[in-house]
C-alpha cells in the first residue's frame, strides 16, 4: 500500500462524513462511481462559536442526502444561512433548488440560471455569514462557471472540480478549456504562495494537506499530457478517438468518454497556440 503522505497532495484518507477543519464539515453523498469517486462532498461551513452556517455544493437531488445535510447542521446548534455552488454539474448542484426550499436560503451560483435570489458570484467577492469570510476565486476551465473558495480561517481552500481529492479532473470540452484552466491552476498556486492556503477541501476525494504539491501535480501533469497529445497528433492519431486510445490506452475504458472531453480541449489548445495543424474539415 502506498503511504498517503507520499502521493499528490497528501490525501488525509477515507472520505468520511465529519469535521474536515476548524470550520468545514463533510457530508458526503451517496453517489459514489467512477467520475464521482466516493460520491460528492458537500460542505458545511460555520465559525465554531456560530449558530449560521454555509452550504457549499448541496449535491445530487437526493432527499436523504439534502436531509442528512440539514439535520448535520442543527445537531451542531446551525441553522443553515445560505447556499452557494462552485459549478452547475448535477452532481454538485441538481439538489441545489430542492435543498433551498428545505432550508429557505438563497443559492448564490457565478451562472445566473443556478441562482435562486437576487445576488451572484464574481471574482473578489467577499461572503460572510456568521462572522465567516469566504473569498471567491474565478477558476474557470473544468467548467466555464466554476469556482473555488478560499477559507482563510482554516488556510483552505474549496475546490469543487478543479482539484480532486485523488487523481485529476476532466476540462469538459466544449465549455471548459485548456488555457483557462491552466491559468486556474496557477492562480491557485498563488494562493498556497501568497496567501498561506495549505489544505484542499476538494469536491470528491479526501481532503488534501499540501495544496501546493497537489497544483504542482496538477501542472506537471497537464503538461506531460500536452506533449503526448502533440507527439500522438505528429505521429497520425489525427481525431480524438483516436488520441485517446493511443494516449489513454492503461486507463480503464470506462472513462474514455470523459478522456475524449480532455483531449478535444487539449487538441483546441495546441492548435491555438500553433503546436499542431488539425485538417480542415469540409
């Protein structure tokens, strides 16, 4: 078995429903399967000495699961203030409508179609409930309205899909991109730099104690994956299909569907950015 201290990241281990920090507590969904790994985190938020909390990504419309968040919440003396989504994937925020009427919040989302209320999300925002702060980071590239959000109480940062707890994230062709996500990963990296952020409380997987090795990680691996998609392209593997199977042949094939999402960006990137020349189609 590998020692979790010495893989991306350091993985804290299970997932598990309970106290991730000071102020974060997982709930974790039962939703588990290949792309969701042991199912969707959603985080509840509270300053210790707080009776309001904050309800980050409700997950999947699943009645027990949105009840279960409410009751983790008022066993701990909260009451539930508001909602927000990192992004619109329905593994993160399908529940969210039902969740607000459980709880009579408003869902504050950066896609106006995800918002139930008056007020969105935008880079540099400050939300505070209870005497929490939350900073939003734009980290368009997974998805075009995804977001992360930085905790700096718990020097944490909420991830969503950008960075998992174990392995790494697909950037869903044609409405996340390459370029984005790369400038994501590396405002990201800022943070553990700048700002002192040490631990990922990510969308699915466990918790992560080193954010700056598991950013590098993430960086690094992109860009091996660049270069076998050039080299794939430079060697026939002209489509999609193609690169996949070439390049994503040891992966299980389950996922190349997903893979084919990730390549498609990587293909739009490199041409972009003048590394391959794709054929016309008619």
């Amino acid at each position: 078995m590998t020692d979790a201290a010495a893989l991306p990241g350091r993985p804290r281990g299970a997932v598990l429903t309970g106290p991730a920090t000071p102020r974060a507590v997982n709930v974790l969904a039962p939703n588990a399967s290949a792309m969701t790994l042991d199912g969707t985190n959603t985080w509840i938020l509270a300053e210790p000495d707080s009776e309001l909390a904050v309800v980050v990504d409700p997950g999947p419309l699943d009645e027990g699961h949105l009840r279960n968040v409410v009751d983790t919440a008022e066993q701990a003396g909260r009451r539930i203030a508001l909602t927000l989504l990192t992004h619109g994937h329905p593994d993160h925020a399908e529940g969210a409508a039902r969740f607000a009427e459980l709880t009579g919040t408003h869902v504050r989302a950066l896609d106006p179609a995800l918002r139930l209320g008056d007020e969105g999300l935008a880079a540099g925002d400050v939300v505070t409930v209870g005497g929490l702060e939350l900073g939003v980071v734009p980290t368009p590239g997974h998805t075009s309205d995804s977001l992360c959000f930085h905790l700096p109480a718990d020097q944490a940062v909420l991830t969503g899909d950008t960075v998992l707890g174990r392995g790494t994230t697909v950037v869903a062709h044609p409405d996340g991109r390459l370029g984005d996500y790369l400038d994501s990963l590396r405002r990201l990296r800022s943070l553990t730099v700048d700002d002192g952020v040490h631990t990922v409380l990510p969308g699915h997987g466990p918790v992560l104690e080193d954010a700056q090795g598991a950013v590098e990680f993430y960086l690094a691996h992109r860009a091996h994956r660049l270069a076998q998609v050039e080299t794939a392209v430079e060697d026939g593997f002209g489509t999609a299909s193609q690169v996949v199977a070439h390049v994503y042949a040891d992966v299980d094939r389950s996922l190349w569907p997903a893979a084919e999402l990730s390549v498609r960006a990587q293909l739009d990137y490199l041409e972009e950015h003048g590394l391959i020349q794709r054929p016309s189609t008619p």
